[in-house]
C-alpha cells in the first residue's frame, strides 16, 4: 500500500491530544460531581455502565483517524474484476476439426467447452469471437451480450487451410482500434481482407512504445488450434506483435500431435500439431500453453482459464471505502451517545 498525499498522514499526530482531553474532561465532570450529597450513588449509578462511558468517544476518535488516512488517498493492489476487461477467442475452423478423436468430433468439443467457458466468466468481462481457418473473421466483436456470442459459436462455417497469425492479427486490430492494424497490409500490401464486419474508416495509425510480454492487464487472448499455419502472416510474428502489445496468448492445442488421421468418411488428413510453435507463441507473450487430447481434457483446459482470467489485481485507490466506513463508524458512535446519554458530545 502507498499514499498519493502521504503529507496528510501528518495531522495523525494531532489525534494523540484528543485522548488527553478526554481525560481532563472526564476529571472536570469528576470534580462537578461532588455538589451531589452523596458521592456514593453516584458511583453506584456509574459502576454499571462504565465502558458505555467510553465507547462512544474510541469510536469517534477510530472515525476520526480513518477520515484523515481517506485524505491521504491511500493505494492498494486488489484483486477485483474489472469492467473494461476483454477476452477474444480465436477458433480453428478449418476442415481438420471434423475429426472424430476428440467426442463427437474436435469442432463440437470445442463449441461446447467455449460455451461452458463463457458460463463461468463474470458479466463484467467483455468476450469477442474470431474463426480462422484459411481467412479469419470476426465472427463477434467484443460484448458483454453472451447470447450473441454464443450465437457467433454455433455458426461456425468450416473452410480449409489454417492461419494461425492471421488470427492473433485480427484479435489485435479488435483489441486496439486506435493502432490501425490492418490484416490486408501484412498479407497483400493493400485494403483489409477477410473481415466478417462491415468495415469503417480507421484514424491514422497511433505510434505507441512497446511493452513488457503480458503486461497489458486488460485483455488477453485463448487461441485454440488443431493443426500448423499453412497460409497468411506467420504465427511468431504475430505472437511478437501481441507480446509488444502486452497482451497475453493462452493457447490450446487440440487433437494428436502424431500426425495423419482420418475424418469421418475415411478421408485422411495430415495434421501434425505444431506443439513447439504454439508453445513458443505462449511463451513469447507471458500466457500458457495447455494440451488437450480429449473433449473432458478440453473443457478443464477452458474451465481453468476462466478461473485465470476473471480476476485481475490492479492498483485500486481506498480512499471512498475508508472515508464511508469512517462515517458510518461516526454516525454509529453519535446515536449509541443519543440513546444512552441523551447527547452527543
């Protein structure tokens, strides 16, 4: 914790003379208590309430120091989700996830694993949804609007072809509109391609510094793949791109890793996993990279990225909390004063 006015932490000393005037005022009213004929009941009519004498002034001066801390603005880091947080999922959709190893066939085990995932993730979170396979689209930009994304999932068209980069690409240009990052530039040098959305004028490029990998709090991206990239902007130059960004690549791979497979109709695909590189695309922007081999394997996987990334510790500022708490502390100490003293002071 730190204080952005630590200067007002200061008049804290001021509070150890509020105790000292307690007691002289406590002995004053000592002192006008002999006047009564008997000083006897009045301690008697004092013995049974004694603490109640003094709680209602600890609770004033608790009130008084919290107030003067709230002015300090103090600053802590709280684990709290956060309302402008953004997860996109880039999808395979290409024509390998018919395959049936994973039950009932790798693109329905994804579906209904990304499904559970939205589930489970906070309403704060906004989630936005990209499908590649031999182009990429967004499917979904990002919302707090499940239905629609859920929607988004369940028409998935399958297409051949796999690339990888050209959908961490795309999950950038959501996540920074301001950057205008174009996919069509860094595949044909000309106008976007590929794009789902109906398309509106981008400002000018903003330059911007790059990064720490994965310090970019407010966003991350879940990629889940089956097979390598076999067109569009390579996956390490992407991944590079997210990493100066500070946006984190939680990546999935799905499927075998051995290499050919059959669909359905016995038509054989070869589909060699391209572990090292997902790996590398984790590694190179602070996510993780997790195996899943079956459909319960899939749905864990998702499952403990929403616990991952639901919640995200941020420096938070105290000073409303502690200033109403000092409040209520006060106003408590003025009615327990009222009801048993018929004052205040």
């Amino acid at each position: 914790m730190f204080f952005l006015w630590p200067e007002y932490l200061w008049f804290l000393l001021a509070l150890a003379l509020l105790p000292a005037v307690y007691v002289w005022l406590l002995k004053r009213r000592a002192r006008a208590a002999l006047h009564y004929s008997s000083v006897g009941i009045v301690r008697e009519a004092a013995a049974g309430r004694q603490w109640r004498r003094h709680l209602p002034p600890a609770l004033f001066l608790l009130a008084c120091s919290g107030l003067l801390i709230a002015a300090a603005r103090p600053v802590a880091r709280v684990p709290l989700p956060w309302a402008r947080s953004s997860i996109m999922l880039a999808m395979d959709v290409s024509l390998s996830m018919r395959v049936t190893d994973v039950k009932p066939n790798r693109l329905v085990a994804a579906q209904e694993a990304a499904k559970l995932f939205l589930r489970d993730l906070p309403k704060e979170i906004e989630v936005g949804l990209v499908t590649f396979a031999g182009s990429s689209q967004v499917a979904q930009r990002a919302t707090l609007d499940r239905a629609s994304v859920i929607a988004g999932i369940d028409g998935f068209q399958m297409q051949m072809g796999t690339a990888v980069g050209n959908a961490i690409v795309l999950c950038l240009a959501e996540l920074f509109p301001e950057q205008g990052i174009e996919l069509g530039d860094m595949n044909f040098g000309s106008r976007p391609q590929g794009r789902s959305l109906d398309d509106k004028a981008k400002p000018p490029p903003r330059p911007f510094t790059p990064v720490a990998p994965g310090s970019y709090k407010s966003a991350a991206i879940i990629l889940l793949s089956d097979g390598r990239r076999t067109t569009g902007v390579d996956t390490l130059a992407a991944a590079k791109m997210a990493a100066d960004r500070g946006v984190r690549i939680h990546v999935v791979g799905l499927g075998t890793v051995e290499g050919d497979t059959s669909t359905m109709d016995g038509t054989a695909i070869y589909m060699r996993l391209d572990e090292p590189t997902l790996r590398e695309v984790a590694r190179m922007t602070g996510g993780e990279y997790h195996h899943a081999g079956t459909a319960e394997k899939l749905r864990s996987v998702y499952e403990n990225l929403g616990s991952r990334v639901q919640v995200l510790t941020r420096e938070t500022e105290l000073a409303g909390v502690l200033a109403l708490i000092s409040a209520l502390v006060a106003m408590t100490a003025a009615t327990l004063s009222l009801l048993w003293f018929g004052r205040i002071a």
